[in-house]
C-alpha cells in the first residue's frame, strides 16, 4: 500500500498530530510538497501533502482561509501540514477552523520535525510499495510462467484472476471465449464479443478499456495477443477497481504467455506446414502407412478415422477470405480438442500442393482434412453452406466421407464440386449434393449452350418458315421414348404425320434417330436451350 495521511501520522520519528480531517486520514499520499504561495495550486499535480509555515498567507482572514482550502481540496490535495514553532506558535484560529469546516485533514509538525523529514518519509514510503509491487509482480510472473508450462493457457487464465481480484477470460482468433475464470465469467466475458472484434480490426499489439461493458460494475480491460500484423486472440480483464502496479505486471506477464501459447513461431509454423503438405501428398500417392508415420502424433486420430477434404479457391485474389476460413476452421477444431489438417498449395510444387497457408491464412488455393462430423466441419458449413461466392469471398468444393486409402478419390470428388461451386457462383458445393441433383445445372454454361444452338438451329429455322413443327414434334417423341401414338396424342396429329416429321428431322440434322447417342444429345439440347437461336 502506498503512504497514507494515517501511517505518516503515526510515524513515531515524525510526531504529527491530526488537528482536523481524521475521518480523511486514508487517503495515499503521491508527494510531500512545500510551498509558501498563496495559490499554489498551478504548481500541483494532485495527490500531494502541502507543507506550509504560513509567512505570506492572511491567516487572519477567514473568508482567506476558507477559499485556500477550498482551493486545495478542489485540486486534489490531500492534506496540509503546518510547521509550529516558525512563524506561528500554534495552528491560526482561521486556517483551523476552515479544515474544520471542510473535513480537510491538517497536521501540526513540531518545530524539531524539519519538512524534509517528512519528504523523506513519503518518498522511502512510495520506493517501498513500488518494491513491493515489482516484488509481487514478478513472482506472479513466476507463477504464470509454471502455470503455462505446467497446465496451459486455461491455468494462467484461473491464476491471472487470482491476482486481480477479479475475473479473466481468454478470446480466440475468431473472438470467441476459449476459457474464463472463475466459471461464471463465461457468460461476463460474452457480452464483450463487439468490443473484442473492434481489437481483432487492430494491429497487434492493442489494448482498451472497455467504460461501458453492460456486465455491472466491472472495470475491463482488454489486450490483444499476437506479435504479428494479425490478432491471434484477445484477453479480458475485470476488475472492480483501475489495476495497481502489481497487478498490471501480472496482465502483462499473462499476455506475453498466452502470446507464446497462441503464436507459433515462424520456423516452427512452416516447419509444420512442411510436414501436413508431405502428409498429404503421401495420402494422395495412396501411402496412408507412410502419411501416418510421417505425421506421428501431429494430427491425432485424423489420418485413421473418416475424413472429409475441402479444396477452396478465392474469388478475384481475395486472399483474406482463405485466411477467415482458416480461422473459422481452427477456431472450432481447437475448441473441441480435434485436429485439422490445412495445406495452402503452391504453383511450384510438384503436385500442385507445397506451402501450409502462411501468415496471410492461405491467400491462394487451400486444401483442408477434417474429420467427418466435427466440430471444424460443422462450423464451416453453417458459414458458408447456401452463401454466395462473392459474398464469401471463396469458392469450396467438399467431398463425401472417406479413409485414408481413398483419398485421392476424395480429393477427386472435392475438384469436381468445386467446379460446380464456380459455375453456379456458390460459396460451398458438397459432393453428396451432385449425385442428387439434376445432371442438367452441371450443362448451364456457354459452350454446351453454343453446341445446343448449332445443333437444333436447322430445326429452328426450318420451323421458322411455317413448314412443321418439327422441334415441338421431336421433343414429344423422345419425351415419350420413341412410342410413335403415345408422341402423336400429345401433339394431336396422326402417327403417320409424326413419322414423316421425324423423317424430316433425320434429313435436315444428317442424323440417325435410330442411335441412342443421337437421341441423347438432342435430347439435352433441348433441355438446354429454351427456344430458337438467334439470327
């Protein structure tokens, strides 16, 4: 604790005597201050005991006296102390009896009490609470530090709110409450989410103070964790009162841990995005032993239970978009405790896969693993699942279940719904979907457009001179397998008038409507385009 008007005046060398204001007396002391100014005011900074002999003040004014104390409780003084014996032999009546009216503490100093003694004794006072409180804060430091090494972020999170009296709560690189302390700051610590997501907009390093939070009376406090341009998390502080000396160095002792815990160094990060591309490349090749040994205990269960694998693109170099999947995805994974493997792919690599996603989060291609059913997928599909492309910022093809044997099929599966992502402009196209959906969306672009224009055109034109139907004609015979009456009833015509139509069919196209190829393409055709092409 720092110097108080009640421990100087019961410090034995000093001999103080309280002659108004002892209902005051708890008040810190920042400095011993002497000044004979009949306004001193312009020359404090607040938090001082003034010391004073009174040979320039109107001691004998009343009204006088009543404005200089006013005036320096006003300021921020927290006390005067009056030197007896100099040039008053006693306390003046007036000056007493305005720090009566005011409850404004004053001492006597004794004659044989030189200021500088008082001075002294503040000083070697405030020296040794700072002591204390660098003592204190570094073996907090010690604690943390056994705590990280020993437990883990959740353990320094529970030992930070220990020291601060109050409550702690560490936020993931997607804003979300990875651990609080005590339990019930969870629900505290979740009504920050806005103000956590104006610090992950911030460089790193960062801090606030968050005056309005709607969790009470707390104070909080919040500070970003990384070293890099990108936020790697943020952690929270609540606290009844601002913190003190020892208490910020336990906040800032915490943030350099919970830093260490959540960023990776460089090296050892491409040493690891190295070792998922050579994972991968091993699984594709089709050597899932080899993948597995390779990775040894890195990626968990992942390379033996069911797997899906996710390949997305950005859409026009959005590269940031890459970089909020990434996060969404390890968010969820590191809380539920699964591993999840991501591998951004290189255009130098030999396979096309190279490079892990980098500290921009994959600003190319990216090509993830997780397991079927995880939390990490689920937490993808509710982002991006029925999204627009460009909305997201990505394209995303996902495959259907699969070993690690079969993931080269999976990766297969994952391109071809990928594909279908780009040309429907989707976010995410799941594998599972295409074999369920109609064969005719996959056609919906320009070239099999162009090649149904040029192959029914003759028809078209031919129909255009009023000499048949031979377009309505052909549809109703193929829609009903080539049954000739069934085809001549929908279009109300003889069965022989259809005959001689598709006749005309065959010659105009120089096709045999005898080969089921044939019928298929102009069957598509049709389904394709949706009338005559133009001139």
């Amino acid at each position: 604790m720092p110097p108080t008007l009640a421990s100087l005046a019961q410090h034995s060398a000093l001999k103080l005597t309280v002659r108004a204001g002892e209902d005051r007396l708890e008040r810190p002391v920042r400095w011993a201050h002497v000044s004979e100014l009949t306004d001193p005011v312009p020359y404090l900074e607040g938090g001082e005991l003034l010391l004073v002999t009174a040979i320039t003040l109107p001691v004998d004014d009343r009204e006088a006296m009543r404005r200089y104390v006013r005036r320096l409780g006003d300021a921020g003084v927290v006390g005067l102390g009056f030197g007896v014996g100099v040039h008053h032999e006693d306390v003046p009546d007036a000056l007493l009896q305005a720090a009566r009216e005011a409850d404004f503490p004053l001492l006597a100093v004794p004659r044989r009490t030189p200021f500088l003694a008082i001075s002294k004794a503040v000083s070697a006072a405030i020296a040794a609470d700072q002591y204390r409180a660098v003592t204190a804060g570094f073996e907090a430091q010690r604690e943390l530090t056994r705590a990280a090494l020993a437990e883990g972020p959740g353990a320094v999170v529970a030992r930070l709110a220990g020291y601060v009296h109050g409550w702690a709560a560490l936020y993931d690189a997607s804003g979300a409450v990875v651990t609080a302390s005590p339990e019930w700051a969870a629900r505290r610590a979740a009504k920050l989410a806005v103000e956590v997501e104006r610090m992950r907009q911030r460089a790193a390093p960062a801090g606030a103070v968050v005056a309005d939070t709607g969790t009470g009376d707390d104070r909080v406090e919040i500070q970003s964790l990384g070293t890099g341009r990108r936020v790697r998390g943020a952690l929270a502080v609540g606290t009844g009162a601002p913190l003190g000396t020892a208490e910020r160095y336990a906040v800032h002792s915490a943030v350099a841990l919970l830093t260490l815990a959540t960023e990776r160094t460089r090296s050892l990060q491409r040493a690891e995005q190295r070792l998922g591309a050579a994972v991968l490349r091993m699984l594709l090749a089709g050597a899932p032993e080899h993948a597995r040994s390779v990775a040894g205990e890195l990626y968990g269960t992942l390379l033996d239970a069911p797997f899906r694998l996710l390949v997305v693109e950005p859409v026009g170099g959005r590269g940031e978009a890459g970089g909020e999947l990434v996060e969404t995805l390890e968010a969820a994974a590191s809380r539920a405790g699964e591993p999840v493997l991501v591998v951004a792919e290189s255009a130098d690599a030999p396979d096309g896969t190279g490079q892990g996603a980098g500290d921009d989060g994959g600003a190319g291609r990216l090509v993830v693993l997780a397991d079927d059913g995880g939390a990490a997928l689920a937490a993808c599909l509710a982002t991006y699942e029925g999204r627009e492309a460009e909305d997201a910022g990505l394209f995303a093809g996902l495959s259907s279940p699969a070993g690690p044997a079969q993931a080269a099929g999976a990766q297969q599966q994952a391109e071809q719904a990928l594909s279908v992502a780009r040309r429907r402009g989707r976010a995410l196209v799941e594998h599972g979907e295409l074999a369920a959906d109609s064969v005719l969306p996959l056609l919906a672009d320009d070239a099999v457009r162009a090649f149904a224009d040029g192959l029914l055109r003759p028809l078209y034109e031919h129909d255009a001179t009023g000499r048949g139907d031979l377009v309505a004609s052909l549809r109703a015979w193929l829609s009903r397998h080539g049954q000739w009456d069934a085809a001549a009833a929908d279009l109300g015509v003889h069965r022989h008038t259809l005959r001689y139509r598709m006749r005309r069919v065959e010659e105009i196209l120089g096709r045999s409507l005898d080969d089921p190829d044939v019928r298929m393409e102009l069957w598509l055709a049709l389904k394709t385009t949706a009338g005559p092409a133009p001139e």
